[in-house]
C-alpha cells in the first residue's frame, strides 16, 4: 500500500516526475471520483439541501483535481525533459484532450534530467 507522504507527493506537489502509466492512472482516479460525485448530485431532487450538498461537494472535488492534474502533468512534463509550466494545457479545450493522449504515449527521458534523479520520485529523493 502506498505511503500517505507519496500520495500527497503524487496529487499536490509539482517537484519530480512521474511515468506514463502513473500519469495515466492518477488522471484516471480523479475523473472516477468526480464523475462519483456528479452522479450523487444528478441524482438528488434540485432544490433539496441534498443537492446544495452535493453541489458544493463536486465544486470543492473540481477544485481539488484542478490542482491536481496541473501537479501530475507537471511531473509527467519533468519526466521528458519538458518545463512544467506546460500543464497548463491541460485546460485549453480540444487542446487538453491532445496534450493528455501525448502525456500518456510519449516516454519519459531516460536517466537523470534536471528535474530529478529517476521517475517516480520527488526531485529530491535518489
């Protein structure tokens, strides 16, 4: 089972990289876990305090995957070699769909770059 420090590593820090299939399964994880949350309000009668809930709920979960999938793609950028502000793409409609796909099928730089050791590990760690 994963340590919780490399969990908070994965999801909200931008130091490190990460490969193609931890890209690929961290995005994964975030959208089941909003698409969960759109049910649970789709699902509740409109003006109910329920749907308030679950409305402030899916927006907090957006805010928190925004964050998120600009960390994880940072990191898949480090892994090959590119600067992290290019994530950023990630939310330019039709653009985000072809920058995901690449992240996902593109490989990492092998060996040491400038933003870490090795890949799935903060820039700090060997």
């Amino acid at each position: 089972m994963p340590d919780k420090n490399q969990l908070l590593w994965l999801f909200f820090r931008f130091s490190g990289r990460i490969s193609r299939a931890a890209f690929f399964l961290g995005g994964l994880l975030l959208a089941v876990i909003q698409a969960f949350f759109l049910y649970r309000f789709a699902m509740v009668p409109e003006d109910s305090s329920e749907g308030r809930l679950w409305a402030t709920a899916f927006m907090l979960i957006v805010l928190v995957s925004m964050w998120s999938s600009v960390a994880l793609g940072a990191k898949r950028l480090h892994d090959m070699g590119r600067p992290g502000i290019l994530a950023v793409s990630l939310f330019i409609p039709v653009v985000s769909i072809i920058a995901f796909i690449a992240l996902c099928a593109f490989p990492g730089s092998p060996g040491a770059n400038q933003y870490g050791k090795r890949t799935n590990a903060p820039a700090d760690e060997a």
